[in-house]
C-alpha cells in the first residue's frame, strides 16, 4: 500500500483505520482519539422548534405543543466485547505508528472500558510510557437510585517515548480550593490543575453546540492541547464526531486533521470548519 503525508487542515470521511494505513508513520505532534465507548445503545440526539410542525409535545400543566424536528442525528454504539477490543487495538496501533518520537496519545473513555483500555496501551505504547489517567468530571444526566450516580469519563495519556511536551506556563490556571492555607501572591494566580477536571458539558445554549451526540466541550480540548503541543504542531483525531479538536487546534495555531466514518459527523464537521472532506482512497 502506497503511503503519503495527509493533506493538513483537512478532514477525512471512511474507516480511520484503512485510512490511517494509507499514511507514513511518525508525522503527528499529539492524538486525542474518543471512540465509541461500546455502551450497547444507537446515541441520538434530536433537536426541535416549538410552535410549528404536525407532531404534538405535552408540556406544563398538561397543555400541548406543536413541533416539528429540525435535525436527528445518531450512530450506533453496539458491538461484542472481544471485537470491540480487537477494533480499539487495531486503532490504537496505528495511531502508535503515525505518532512522533516525541508525541502523545490521549485516549477517551469511560470507566466500563478504561481497564480494558489501559491494558491495550500498556501493551502498545509500554507500561512506563503511562503519563496521566485525567478524570474529567461533570454533573449531567440521570441519577440512578441504587449507586452514586457515575459522572465522570476516564482520559488516558501516554508517550511514545521518554520525551514528550508539557507546556505548564501555557495551561489556564484554577482556583484553590483553600485559598487562605497559601500566600495571597499564589491564591491570586492560582494553581495547576490537578488529574481531575471539573469542566460542564457543552451547555444547550452554547455558541459551540453542534446537536451532534456526545459533542464534548472545546474547554476539555483547549486544555489538552496547550498542554501537550506547541503552535504550528500537528493535532490528529481519527473519531473526530462534532470535529471540536479541530475547532480548538485551529484557534490555538495548530495544524489539525480530522477522520470520522459517520456521513453526520462529516456534515457537521464540514459546517463548524468550513473545510473540505477528503474520502477514503482504500
């Protein structure tokens, strides 16, 4: 298979990993990948307009709406176990190979899978090339009657090698907790976050909202990627969904490519960037 540097700045619609194979190895500066977490449910999100349409929504006090759906998208989140940790593998390898000697690996998931997925990178990349398991922490969604309810994804990075960026002075500084137990010269700066990130979903009335399901907030990606890459370097997501890391990578000054398979993710993508879609050549 002939293989050539990707166009930058430019997303990519097809398998990421028949893409990725099509690609020379150790061009990218940092990959943020969030592949489907295998929950066993098809993710929908559906956004409607009030007032107009031929469907009917009960509301307060028993009165009924018109509305009418003005966009519906989905995609499927099912697969046996054993084949969703051989189609992780497979993808983790390639992004393993593409990556520079002095890159790294952010690897999106949730705590159902994270041990899975530590062990697949242990294997990969090397126990020892394990930098941070961050746990990025919200407050949304249901709230089961029978545990605590589980508010948190698990973001796992790795190194290729013993050398990788870490751009603290560029990194949003947060609050102290207890900001009377430090001198007023650090309360007023601040400190580093820690591993654990308290950062809220994207909001339903956000400028960055997109409708596209489990769009995560450019916040959580802004900081990932001042921290770990400089401007001018290369971003890759291959499960690019609402194409945030894009988004961001590009108003931070740095190159990007986008791969996603989903038709609706390369339409919403294409519209959030302005940017051509390159198909699979494979």
């Amino acid at each position: 298979m002939s293989q050539s540097l990707p166009q930058y700045d430019r997303i990519y619609f097809g398998d990421c990993l028949e893409v990725l194979r099509h690609w020379p190895e150790g061009f990218a500066d940092l990959i943020y990948i969030d592949p489907p977490f295998n929950t066993g449910q098809t993710r929908r999100l559906q956004t409607i307009r009030l007032g107009r349409g031929a469907l009917l929504r009960r509301g307060f006090s028993g009165r009924q709406y018109k509305y009418q759906i003005v966009s519906d998208l989905s995609y499927s989140d099912n697969m046996p176990l054993e084949e969703y940790l051989d189609f992780l593998y497979q993808r983790i390898l390639e992004g393993w190979r593409i990556l520079k000697p002095t890159g790294s690996f952010f690897l999106h998931v949730d705590p159902r899978i994270v041990h899975y997925a530590r062990g697949i990178l242990d294997d990969v990349f090397g126990a020892e090339r394990f930098i941070n398991e961050i746990i990025w922490a919200y407050d949304y969604g249901g709230r089961p009657r029978d545990r605590f309810p589980p508010k948190h994804d698990n973001i796992l990075w790795y190194a290729k090698s013993d050398i990788w960026t870490f751009n603290v002075e560029e990194i949003e500084r947060i609050p102290y907790m207890a900001p009377n137990l430090v001198s007023p010269d650090k309360a007023a700066r601040g400190k580093l976050p820690t591993d654990v990130w308290w950062i809220t979903i994207v909001p339903t009335n956000a400028r960055e909202r997109t409708g596209y399901p489990t769009q995560k907030p450019e916040k959580l990606l802004e900081r990932i990627i001042r921290a770990a890459s400089r401007p001018g370097d290369l971003v890759v997501d291959y499960f690019a969904g609402s194409g945030t890391t894009g988004a961001v990578a590009r108003r931070l000054g740095r190159h990007w490519i986008l791969v996603d398979i989903n038709p609706q993710a390369v339409a919403v993508m294409q519209q959030r960037l302005a940017a051509p879609a390159i198909p699979d050549a494979s």
